[in-house]
C-alpha cells in the first residue's frame, strides 16, 4: 500500500476510534470548510491538518497527532520515533522518505 493511502487510513482510524463515526466526519467537515482540505489531500498538506486540529481540538490535536502516529508506525510494521510528537510534520516526512 502507498505512503500516502496509509497515513489517510492511519488519521481516520484514529479519529473513529477516538472519537466515534459521527464526530470523526464533523472534524473532516470542519478541515475542509475552514482549511479548504479533504481528507484525501492531507498527505500533501500536513500543516494544515495539524492547524485545523489544533483549531478545532485545541490541546487534544497534540492526543490525536500521536495516536497518527502510532496507527502509522504500526501500519508500517516499526516502532514510533522519540521525537514523533514534538514535531508530527517532521516525524511524518522522515516516516514518508524511508518507506
């Protein structure tokens, strides 16, 4: 599976699991509406996604970030970096080169 198709199925697990079906398409509601960003194109604008989580979510965009993360890594078959939460972007497009 591509880079790309996991981190969308990483984010919308996490969301679901998270917070529920129904909520989880509110916060996609919300990024396309506010951010102009559907869920396809997050892989290519990792800023925004993290902003509009962090608009929508406030502090809890650092929880959800994090649970991306680890969904990822485990779709991955690796184990998290370190610095996975401090800098999601980053950690995101390290993750995105060495696959």
């Amino acid at each position: 599976m591509k880079f790309e198709k996991l981190l969308i199925k990483s984010v919308d697990d996490s969301l679901k699991d998270t917070f529920g079906e129904t909520a989880a398409e509110i916060i996609y509601k919300h990024l396309e509406r506010k951010h102009s960003l559907k869920q396809e194109e997050i892989p290519k604008k990792l800023e925004a996604f993290i902003e509009g989580l962090e608009e929508f979510l406030s502090s809890g965009a650092t929880v959800v970030a994090g649970m991306v993360l680890e969904k990822l890594c485990s779709n991955l078959g690796i184990e998290r970096p370190s610095e996975a939460l401090s800098n999601f972007v980053g950690c995101v497009t390290k993750l995105k080169k060495n696959y």
